[in-house]
C-alpha cells in the first residue's frame, strides 16, 4: 500500500505535492519522490520519509506534478525503486499503488523491443508501455498501456508536453479533488483535505483526465459522469478511514489483508525450499524464532506445520535462544517478524546462519534487515501497521504458516482440497467477527473493570490465549496472563476469585471435554467465566457468566476468528479505560535493540 498524489493548477506544485503526501505516510514511508512538469520532467526522489525529501530537495517551480510515497512490494527501498518511474527518453513519469502481477513478462517483453530498465520495481513497466503506444494523445496510450497490465494499480502520469494529468485505478483507491482553476488527485481524502473537500471517487475500470479547469472520466473509451461528494472528515479522521484509533482500523482491514497475502502466495510457484527434504527423509526439524506477537504465530505455526507435514517444529522465544548453548544444524529455520528489525530475532537468524541452517524470514516490511539476513523471504501482505499493537500482521503471518504447510502436506489430497477451500472462505468469516462487533463491546464494559485477566486455552488455542493476554495488556494496561487450561491447576488456580475473571476460548476439537472440567473447576474457585465458543454451542453457554460467539470454522483455522475477536475485546476494554491505544506507554512499534 502506498500513498499517490497529483496537482495541476496555478500555484507551485512541489509544496503542494509534498504536504499532501506526508498526510499518507501512514499508507507508506519507506521512500518517496516527486516529478513537476516545467522544461521537460524534473524528478527528484529517495529513501527517505517526504519531510527530509522536502528539505533536501531543488526547488522546482512548475504547477503540474506527480507523487509518491512508498511501501515497497517490489524491490527493496532505495532511490532507483522509488517512485516516479520514467520511460526511456524520460518524457513520461508515472506513480502507482498497487501490484502489476504480470510485470516480469511485460518487462521481458519490452526489454526485446529495445526498452532498457533500470529498477527492480513492477512499477516501471508501465511508464514504459505508455511510451510504446504514444501517438500524441496520452489518455489513449495509458488506456492502450492498461489493456497489458494485469493486477491492481492506481496511477497518475504526467508528461510536460500534455497540459493535463491521466489517472486510472483498478483494486486501488484513487480519488479527484474539486479545486477553484486547480484539481487534485490523490490515494486517499486525507491527503486533500487541506485544499478542498469536494471529491470525485474514481471506479474501477475510471481513467481520469484532469487540467486546471477541467475534469473527465473515461471508461471503455467513452465519457462518462462521476457523482461529487462533500467529505466531512478531519484530516486526522481521514487518515484512520474514519476510525477513532489506527488499531481499531487495522482490524477491520484483516479481511483484505488475508486476500492480498493469499493472493500472494498463489503468484509464488515454490514455498519453503529445504521442507521437502525434511519431510521426505524424516530427518531434521523446523525451528521457528521471534519476539512477542510474532512468537504467539510461531507457536501457533508449530501446531499447524506438525499437523499437516507430521515434522518436529520447535518454538523459541529469540531473546532466550540467543543464550542457548546449542542449536541443531540440520534444520530449517523460520524466522518471524512484522518489522523485520527486531534486534533479538535478527541476532537468532544470523546465528542460525553461522551454524549453518537455512534461514526463511516471514515479514512485512520489504528491505527490512530481516531480508537481508533470510535465504528466502516470504512476504506478508498485512501493508504498514501503524498502531503498535500488532493485529493485522499477526493474522497475516498465519496465513503465510497455513500455506507453507499446505504446499507440503502429507495428508490426502482430498482434506487438502478442504482446508483450501476453508482458507478462502476465512476473510469472510472474519467480516462476520467483525459485524459482530457491538455484542464484544458489552464484554469490554464488563471486563474494563477489572485490574487482573486472564485467558485460557488448549491445543492451537493455547497461543491463541498467550496472544490475547498480550495484546489486552499493551492497550489496556490490565494485567493479562494467558495459561494452558490444563496449567491452571498447578499453580494459577491461587488467584482465582471473583476479581478475577477467565475467558475461556473453547473449539470443537479433542480438548473440548478437557476444557468443560477447567471452566467448571474455574467457575468452583469464584472467578467469571467469558467462553469464546463456536455459533450454536449450547452445553457451554449453560455452564458460565456469558459467550462470545465465532463463526464455526475448521479447528486448524480457528485461531484466526478467534484472534479477530480477541483483538476487538482489548481494543473496546483499552477504549473504556481511556488509554493511549495507538502508541501504548514505554513501547515501540519495532524494538531494534536487544
Ligand atoms: C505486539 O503487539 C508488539 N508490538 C510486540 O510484541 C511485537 O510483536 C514484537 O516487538 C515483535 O515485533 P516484530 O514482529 O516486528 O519482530
């Protein structure tokens, strides 16, 4: 996901462009770049957030141009992969959000018919393309250039010699701003809202073409009119999409963020090279390694991978295996991380590497030092995740667990037809957590009273639990503890009492039993008893204080809707009680130091 933005008017650009795209770094930031029109194309761009782009650059006074700021997808951060890209004769500049699935074919194509390129962005092609159908009107081209190109885009082109913008989007935002002998165009409403509230929302399929004064929507090469809205946000509201907290928003968008991750994978012909070895000789191990929310996937990871490959997979918290004294040679390691720069993790993988085990990274972040480390690297497609509680990208990172364990499965070929059936449907079981998010709200009153809470579960829902505690901890700053139900007895029990209340995550799996008896010995020592419990299971409800009910999904997949749920019950509780959910005290969103 990455912020675009375009102005053409009367005053100068670069300002222009510049303030609206430091209004979408929450869409991206790890590098950025300008183009103005004036004698021919001038570009400037880096890797660097727009604010330092903006004090470092040449001021350019023309009053048309593009911009861009990043969240790389293809090629790692740096000058030649940010954005604008131009074509060979630098007369076309181009910013895109999105992915071009197909880049690598069109690149191929382009570099036999005498194209050169010089990044390793998807992106270029497109600038390109326009280039070869150019035959003096731009719309026309880009509408030729876009008939190539498969995959989502939102893309803005300037050419000096054209007095007018062209816009285009499929699967990405793109909205027009209304200005007095100005337009605007932008990703997103925050970036325009300075200048004018008045808006056109592009459709899928829209090509825009916009100068100072006026405004046209093309569509299968006819004009076709597009309604005008009045927003009636702050730029701070609209950079949440209208949600009070970046945490409550990056929950919502986990329907999406599991379509973009498997969309991901099913472009990748190979998953985790070295597994097949492992599984096929029964020799060696998989050894997952990270830090906080990451480590819950890990160790959710290892019930998955066991089930489907019948492997041995270890789960280490990275902070403590760094001071293991011995670590096994002949496994595959995986190393978990949203951020891909967390100290701990990037110290296990280096010394995994040392030992010589083959080092996969699981991240978000392309060009993190994570990737840098990794053999291979399997990117999550869970975007910038802005509010330091992780949500999203722990979502994410089970799918990616799911599909590497599914591409190398054991079991028949028929029950894996299943579970990819139950993967596809997940984003829409998840929408209906997520619609029933008023019932988790009356939880949350309940719970916001309370100074210690504490979460309990069986099999893959014991991570489940640990990652629950966690993430009500860090916005609530109640003292969660999550527990193996079957623990509880051996020690957590002492502090059971009515102050005390227990959420219970119960599946339909062979715990079930075994977790009756815990809530039964639970409610016996005082404590209230919420159980997250499948729609339409009536024996549990009998037996506690009150449910929280999920979607009845396949048990392997069932810490994904039972997580969504579980990060609504913290983020209303930490609402209740008032407290700073995006940026939670003395924590940070990437802990770079050991
Ligand atoms: C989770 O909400 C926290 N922000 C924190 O525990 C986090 O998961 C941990 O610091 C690991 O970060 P990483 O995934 O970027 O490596």
């Amino acid at each position: 996901m990455c912020g675009i933005v375009g102005y053409i008017g009367n005053k100068r650009a670069q300002s222009i462009l510049l303030d609206c795209l430091k209004k979408l770094e929450y869409r991206g930031y790890d590098s950025c770049g300008i183009a103005i029109a004036g004698d021919g194309i001038k570009v400037y761009k880096d890797a660097v957030r727009v604010g330092t782009l903006g004090k470092s650059s040449p001021r350019f006074d023309g009053t048309t141009g593009i911009g861009h700021t990043r969240w790389a997808t293809h090629g790692a951060p740096s000058q030649v992969n940010a954005h604008p890209h131009l074509d060979c004769k630098g007369n076309i500049a181009v910013v895109h959000n999105g992915v071009i699935s197909n880049f690598q074919e069109l690149r191929n194509r382009l570099t036999s018919e005498g194209h050169d390129f010089i990044s390793e962005t998807d992106t270029e092609v497109i600038s390109h393309l326009i280039e070869k159908y150019y035959r003096g009107s731009l719309e026309e081209a880009v509408e030729s250039a876009l008939h190539d190109i498969e995959g989502s885009y939102a893309i803005i082109v300037l050419m000096p010699n054209e007095t007018k913008l062209v816009a285009a989007r499929k699967d990405s935002p793109l909205i027009i701003g209304i200005g007095d002998r100005e337009n605007f165009i932008a990703s997103d409403v925050p970036a325009l809202l300075e200048y004018t509230d008045r808006v056109i929302y592009l459709e899928d399929g829209d090509i825009g073409v916009i100068t100072t004064d006026s405004i046209r929507v093309r569509r299968d090469g006819s004009e076709i009119n597009r309604k005008e809205h009045k927003v009636l946000w702050t730029v701070a509201e609209a950079q949440k999409g209208g949600y009070e907290h970046f945490m409550l928003k990056e929950i919502h968008e986990q329907p999406q963020v599991i379509r973009n991750t498997l969309g991901e994978y099913t472009r990748m012909t190979d998953s985790v090279v070295g597994l097949a070895g492992i599984r096929d000789s029964g020799i060696g191990s998989v050894l997952m390694v990270a830090c906080g929310t990451s480590y819950h996937a890990a160790l959710t990871g290892k019930y998955i991978i066991e089930e489907l490959l019948s492997i041995p997979v270890r789960a280490e918290i990275a902070s403590e295996f760094n001071y293991y004294s011995h670590v096994l040679a002949r496994t595959v390691a995986v190393a978990i991380t949203q951020s891909g720069e967390t100290a701990d993790t990037l110290k296990a993988m280096k010394r995994l590497k040392e030992v010589g085990c083959r080092v996969v990274a699981i991240t978000n972040v392309v060009g993190s030092s994570a990737t840098r480390i990794a053999n291979q690297t399997i990117y999550i497609r869970a975007g910038p995740e802005i509010s330091v509680a992780a949500t999203k990208s722990f979502t994410a990172q089970l799918i990616a667990l799911y599909w590497i364990a599914m591409s190398y499965s054991k079991v028949d070929a028929r029950r894996i037809t299943e579970l990819n059936m139950e993967l596809r449907q997940l984003p829409s079981q998840v929408q209906r957590v997520l619609d029933d998010e008023d019932k988790i709200i009356e939880h949350a009153k309940y719970l916001s009273g309370f100074e210690d809470v504490f979460f309990i579960g069986r099999g893959i829902n014991y991570p489940v639990a640990l990652e629950a505690a966690w993430k009500l901890t860090e916005v609530s700053y109640i003292h969660a503890a999550g527990y193996a139900a079957g623990e509880m007895k051996h020690c957590p029990f002492t502090l059971l009492g009515s102050n005390t209340p227990v959420i219970a995550i119960v599946a339909k799996d062979s715990t079930y039993e075994a977790m009756l008896t815990n809530i039964k010995e639970i409610k016996a020592r005082g404590s209230p008893v919420i159980a997250l419990i499948e729609e339409g299971d009536e024996v549990i409800e009998e037996l506690v204080d009150s449910v929280i009910t999920v979607p009845r999904v396949n048990t392997i997949f069932s810490p994904v809707v039972n997580t969504v749920a579980l990060q609504l019950l913290a983020y209303y509780t930490a609402k209740e009680r008032d407290c700073p959910i995006d940026y939670p005290r003395n924590l940070a969103k990437s802990v770079t130091v050991e």
